[in-house]
C-alpha cells in the first residue's frame, strides 16, 4: 500500500504517472501524421506498472513506438501479440524496464500502453506515431479527430472477448483529469489553405509562406478533456483527384510492399448534372435509433442544449416529411432489447407517417444498454421490397463493444443495402460508425461539440436519394514491364463530391517521367459512365514511407476481415499473412504489439512493482436544467450496491478465460448465477430537498448501462423537456406527406401570424391548400435560408405538389404571400 500523496492523484487518491501529452500534427494535402509524446513520471518509492487505455481513430495506421529514459532511447519492435505479451512479462519479473503497445481485439480504435518497472523518482518519455486519411465532409472540409474521451463500451452478453486482452480502464470526469494536453498542428498542400476552424478554442491561424498553402495552429491552453479534438481543414478549389507514388524502402526486399513503389489514388467522380438533379421516388429507408441511457446526456455542455435523443427526435421529424411517396419506410429502436414500429416496412402515406410520428415523439433514452447486433440482424432477415432498394440509417452514441462483430454483420449484407451511419456526441466510436458505412457502402457523419445533426442527416438523406453506382470498375494504363496490385479493397460505392481511396504496390523498372492513367467505370441511373485520370510516377519528396503504411493497414484490415469470416474453418493462413505483413511494415494489428525492453546493464530493479491505471476522460453531461442549477451534486448512489457505485472508476479485470478484455467493475461474466438489478434512478435537488426524476441518466448511468450483469435500467422521462419547439420544427411538423400544408392556426402561429392575417391576404382564386403551402415556402425562403440543408428536400416535394395541382395565379399567390410576411421572395426563387 502506498501511503505518500504526492504529485497528481487519481478519485481513488491513487499517485498518477502520466504528467501531459504533447500532440504534433503534419497535414499533408488529406492524410495526416500524427506524433504524441506521452511523459511519465514515478513520484512514488516503489517501481510502478502504469497502463493507459486511450481511444485513437478507427482508421489509423500505427508505425512507431519508442520510449526515452535518460539519455536512453529504445525503439519498440512489432512482434506477434502473445510473443510480445510474454517477452514483456517477462522482462518485468526480471525487474527490466519494458514498455507494451496493444490494440483491442473487439475494437480498432481503442490501445492499451504499458509501461512496466518505470524505477522510484524516474521519469520516462513514450513517443507514438500514426498516419490517417482525412475523412471529407458535406462542405468540402477534410476533418480531422484527435479522440480525448474514451466512453464505456456495451458489451453484450455472450460477445466477450475470448482469451483477448486484459485490459483495465479507469474512467473519471473530463474535468478530474490530472494530465495536460498540448496540441499543434501543420498544414500543407498544393493548393491554398482557406481556413481552420475546431469545436476547441485554437490560437490565430498563421500562414508560413506568401501562396498561403502551408499554415500552423495550436490549440489553446486549458482544454478540459471534456470533447474530441475536431479540427476541420478548407483548402481553395478542393477536391481535385490526386496521386502520389511513393518510392520503396531501401533495406526492404524488392518485390515486397515495402520495398516495391506504392501509390494512393484520391479520385472524385463526377456525375452528369441531368443524373445529380433528379431524385428517386423510391426506395425502402430503415430507421435505427440508441435509445441507450448514454443518449440521454446532452449534445454539449452549453446552456439549454438538446439531449442527445432530444436531437434524433428532431432530426427523424425532418427526415420522414423529406422522404417520397411512393417509398417505403420503418423505424427501429435499440437498447438492451430491441423495438420496431411496425412489424415490416410498411407505404409512406399521411397515416403511416403520423403513427410514426406520434411514437417518435415518445422515445426516450430508457432502453438500458447498447445492443445493436441484434436489431441489425432482424432488420437483414426482412425480405426486401421489389424495386425498393434498402437504405439503412443507423444513428448511435457508437459506445458499443462488439464493433468488429457488428461490421462483419453489415458487410455479409452488404450487397441487400446501403447503410448511412451518425455518431452522436463526444467519443463515439469511429470505428464504429466509420465502419457501418465504409462496409455498407454508404457515408459516415459525426455530431460533436456545437454541431446541429439535422443538417448532416439530411446530407446523408441526399446521398440515399441518389440513384446507386453500380458495377464499378478500376483499369490501369501503365507503362510496358510495369505491373500493379492493388491493395485497398474493390470500390463498391460512390457519392458525387466523395472522394474514393485506391492503394496499390507497383511492380518493375519505373522509366524516369513516366506517366500512368486510371479509369473508373461505373453505372448510374442505367447509363455506362467513366472518369478517367492521368497521373505522373516519379515518387513524391520528402513523404516518408506514408503511402506504405496506409497501404499495409488498408490491406491487414481486410485480411483480419476474412480471418474472421473463416474462423469457422480454423484456418491460420489468413492470420499468418497478417503477422508477416504487420512485422515487415511496422504497422500493428489486431494479431501483433509493438514491445520494447530496455536491457540496459542488465541489473534488476529493486521493490515490488506497484500497478497504476492512468484515468481516461469520459464525457460528462448533466441530463436537465434543474440539474444544473442545483446547488449539489445529484444524489444517486444510495440505493446502489457498493461495487456498483465504483463502476465509474474502472473496467473489470476478469474475463473468460482469464485473457485480457475491455469489460467494467461490477461485470459479472464469470458468474453463472446472475444478480439481475431494475434501478430507478433519482436524484435530489438540494435546493428544495425535493426528490426529482433525472432525464434520463446522469453521466454515471451510462455505466449502468455497461455492466452486463444488468438486465435493465429504469430510467423516467424529464419533466422538463428543454425549450420550445424551433419554428422550423413547428412549421416542418405541419406538412403532409403529399407535400403541402394546411391552412389551420397552428400553420398561422408558426409563420408568426394570427389566423384572421393569414384568411384575408388569401387570393380568392385559390384554394387553401394552395395558399398554405405557398406562404410556408416563401417563409422557408425568406426566414431560414441559413438552414436550407435541413428543410431543401420537404420543399422540392411541396413544389412537386404544387406543379401537379395547375394552379393558373402562382405569381398572385407569391405577391400576396411576400406582402403578408414582408419578404421579397422571388417566384423563381421557389422554384415555381
């Protein structure tokens, strides 16, 4: 037992090794390379074992570990995972400093790093590295996302980790977090850079040169771990397809990927315009909602702001007054159990668009854990509908477990739909909700920090809308004796303003300016359309080995893939290939570790070695006004169980098998005979010593939500519901589903007008449907044009409406509609 408290401390008033992080960013053009530097230090006086479980990008190759003692600096080596766990087992019980880097086996985007026999008083320095793509957004800005919150993962039951990893997290607020974080980044590129913005306070960006294409930005001091880092990048003219080759390594054996040139391909097809401007009238969209407790915490952490659930509320009224008749559509809710609206996808019509509505608006954040595979395996046993092709919209916290198995489940479908993916609030899995997309051929989107999620499901909304490419195909032109393998898994799916990523080795004598070209063919809406791209193979300066390393985790990830879709057939082929390719590129795996010992002269370290966890953020939000205002902390542990109440802090050690897994404190997987606990959660004001509801979960709940000894959480609506209905909701709300409107009070009240102003300014000749639907336009036009992305759809339909009902005095109706609300909005303007 340690007795000193000195330096910083854990809640558990445990010493904490880990002193800051330093981040360092270089962007190039969309891939970016990425340096943190961890500093420990030992204040205590016995030798410590400090891990640190942290979450990095789901799609980020790691390529360098290395620690620094002293003067003493030692690179880590990939080695297959239990070879590494063993030699860094045992360096420890010999009293050797080691240090060991491991990714977890359920999910690509959470690392384990231990640095073992760290000797009293000593401080030691860790240096990680990875490369990433930057994923492009619906405004053409390239987003990067430096994860700084790691939330609890749902494990179902039945889905732990046999034999995996043992891996131990200890979760604290983001605002007990005892370490500092400094973050810089810098930007390069052909093309100018236009501005960076974050949903963290940055310092003045800072161009280097006078063409503006090379800029630097930091982050500000005091980030509070309580969000992502997200920073968005804006280059002028963006998008242009790209090449770069990349010369081999020169130790590396020719005729290996390493050693061979590699090429990353960005192509950006372009649609013909007839194609882009029409949109299907057709089409089956499913609908699946978290109803988790974690849904239940707020957006952000500012004032008044929706929950989570608030805003998928929201956003789903939007979505199903956009879809067209003639479709089909569903909805589905998921927690620990699973719900549907209908049995099957039924017509879009009036009726079945306000019965879905009317159960929209009573979902709440209270169906316990995170449990998506079941649902998505109901919804892929529904046959699908003839002519009807499925679009899947998945909207989630992503604080699930099982993100491998849940993939593999979307991919082996892949070919019945295209699946649109959401990740909801701070520390959503990216590899989750990347991974639903990239596998289901659809488009990821993230809403963090102050964004709004309508406007990005409407984007995604857009996407499902456009007809499917079909039979896509890539051909090379190379120069004579030059062969290419490509690398990267078969394009499946393309979006107009999507970029796709091709990675490929190339074979052969290169000729000094040689040129090569590539041509994506494809269909769309029944015409055979191709792109085609020229591009130059003399290597890149100055990149490294980047376009390797990306290549090799392109290509490990779709082997891990068909490891697992033969595992069945106890091949160890595929696994084999994996190792080999991530020890020759240096990039781990789910089936390797970097590890490193530090031999030194060889004499043990003395004292028994004492084990530290480094407390991770977890992304904290209080669930209701009320709670915010008062004057104490919720009191909402009394009537848990004690070891229950310790959840927060930590992950459960245990784990079938006596392997390493990612599970919480409280988990009871080992036991046969279950505690089942129903909780109903209340908190107190202490204002008014009132006993209150919470909204649906305080931050504490999302972790009852984790153990899987649970069975449910009871968990009540709030009685507060936050602030009134925007206006653009209120008059969305009113809309039928052919399109038009209504002429009623509540149409009236939404435009800001009484009833009586709405009736006389009426054109005689019109009818009143008419009227009503041409002033909600002209009011959509006129008042919130900044959110057109959220209402652009719903008011193509009501156009179509209206052209079908030949009305003979538009410009009469838009006269009187602009002289009643006081706009001047063109006829043109609306599209009629």
């Amino acid at each position: 037992m340690v007795n000193c408290c000195c330096g910083l401390l854990t809640l558990t008033q445990e010493p904490v090794p880990l002193k800051s992080v330093e981040v360092e960013v270089e962007v190039r053009d969309h891939v970016a390379t990425v340096v943190s530097t961890l500093n420990y230090e030992n204040q205590e006086d016995n030798p410590l074992e400090a891990v640190f479980v942290f979450p990095l990008p789901g799609d980020a190759a790691v390529c360098h570990f290395s620690a620094k003692i002293g003067q003493t600096e030692i690179v880590a080596e990939v080695k297959e995972k239990q070879k590494a766990r063993e030699e860094y087992d045992d360096a420890l019980s010999s009293g050797q400093q080691a240090f060991l880097l491991e990714e977890s086996e359920q999910s690509p985007d959470i690392f384990s790093l231990s640095v073992g026999c760290l000797p009293p008083k000593e401080s030691a320095s860790i240096r990680l590295e990875y490369v990433t793509e930057l994923a492009v957004q619906a405004d053409d800005g390239l987003r990067f996302c430096l994860p700084a919150v790691l939330n609890p993962r749902y494990q179902p039951q039945g889905s732990g980790d046999q034999g995996g990893s043992n891996i131990r997290v200890t979760s604290i607020p983001a605002s007990k977090v005892p370490y500092s974080l400094s973050f810089c980044a810098r930007v390069s590129s052909p093309r100018p850079v236009v501005k960076i913005e974050s949903n963290c306070s940055l310092d003045p960006l800072q161009y280097l040169n006078t063409e503006q294409t090379q800029a630097t930005t930091k982050l500000a001091a005091g980030h509070k771990f309580d969000r992502d880092v997200e920073v968005l990048i804006y280059y002028k003219d963006a998008h242009q397809p790209t090449a770069v080759v990349e010369a081999g390594e020169a130790s590396a054996k020719p005729g290996t990927l390493m050693g061979d040139p590699a090429v990353m391909l960005s192509l950006y097809p372009e649609f013909p315009q007839s194609v882009m401007s029409s949109v299907t009238s057709c089409g089956e969209f499913v609908c699946l909602l978290d109803r988790s407790g974690s849904m239940g915490v707020q957006l952000n952490n500012s004032e008044n702001h929706q929950s989570r659930i608030g805003s998928a509320r929201d956003t789903l009224l939007l979505l199903l007054k956009s879809l067209p008749l003639g479709c089909y559509f569903n909805i589905y809710s998921f927690g620990s159990s699973y719900e549907h609206i209908f049995p099957k996808s039924v017509e879009y019509s009036q009726k079945t668009m306000e019965e879905a509505l009317k159960k929209v608006g009573e979902m709440g954040a209270n169906l316990g854990g995170t449990e998506i595979l079941r649902p998505l395996q109901h919804i892929y046993s529904q046959p699908c509908i003839q002519n009807q092709p499925r679009q899947l919209f998945v909207f989630t916290d992503g604080e699930v477990g099982n993100t491998k198995e849940v993939i593999d489940l979307v991919k082996k479908n892949s070919h019945l739909h295209r699946c649109f993916s959401f990740g909801i609030g701070e520390g959503a899995s990216s590899a989750l909700i990347s991974g639903l997309a990239k596998e289901g051929g659809g488009h990821a989107q993230f809403i963090t920090g102050t964004d709004r999620m309508q406007p990005k499901v409407m984007q995604s909304l857009r996407y499902a809308l456009q007809p499917a490419v079909i039979d896509v195909s890539v051909s090379w032109d190379l120069p004579k004796n030059v062969s290419v393998s490509v690398l990267s898994p078969p394009i499946t799916a393309l979006f107009q303003g999507q970029r796709s990523l091709v990675y490929a080795q190339l074979s052969g004598q290169i000729p000094e300016a040689a040129e090569g070209s590539v041509t994506v063919k494809y269909t769309l809406a029944g015409q055979l359309l191709q792109n085609q791209f020229n591009f130059s193979l003399k290597p890149a300066e100055d990149s490294g080995l980047t376009v390797h390393r990306l290549a090799a985790r392109a290509l490990i990830r779709s082997l891990e893939m068909e490891n697992r879709e033969s595992k069945d057939q106890q091949d160890e082929s595929v696994k084999k290939k994996v190792v080999e390719l991530s020890v020759q590129s240096g990039v781990s795996s789910a089936f390797t570790a970097f590890v490193a010992v530090n031999k030194g002269d060889g004499e043990a370290i003395q004292g028994p070695l004492v084990r530290r966890n480094v407390p991770r953020a977890m992304y904290m939000a209080s669930m209701s006004r009320h709670h915010r205002r008062s004057r104490g902390p919720p009191k909402m542990l009394h009537e848990v169980p004690r070891s229950l109440q310790m959840a927060y802090n930590s992950f459960s050690a245990d784990a079938p098998g006596g392997g390493r897994s990612f599970f919480y404190e409280g988990s009871t997987t080992r036991e046969k005979s279950r505690k089942k606990w129903k909780l109903s959660l209340k908190c107190q004001d202490s204002s008014t010593k009132k006993s209150k509801e919470p909204g649906v979960a305080c931050w504490i709940g999302d972790l009852y939500e984790s153990g899987d000894s649970f069975d449910s959480v009871s968990m009540c609506k709030s009685q507060t519901e936050g602030p009134p209905m925007d206006p653009l909701l209120q008059l969305v709300s009113l809309q039928k589903a052919s399109g038009c409107w209504d002429l009623a009070p509540d149409l009236a009240a939404a435009v800001g007008k009484t009833s009586e102003e709405v009736e006389k300014q009426k054109p005689a000749s019109v009818s009143q449907e008419v009227w009503a639907t041409i002033l909600s336009l002209i009011w959509l036009h006129g008042f919130k044009m900044d959110s057109k992305d959220e209402w652009e759809l719903l008011a193509m339909k009501a156009v179509s409406w209206l052209q079908a009902q030949n009305v003979s005095c538009v410009e009469e109706c838009v006269d009187a509609g602009n002289a009643l609300l006081g706009c001047k909005v063109q006829k043109d303007a609306l599209g009629l």
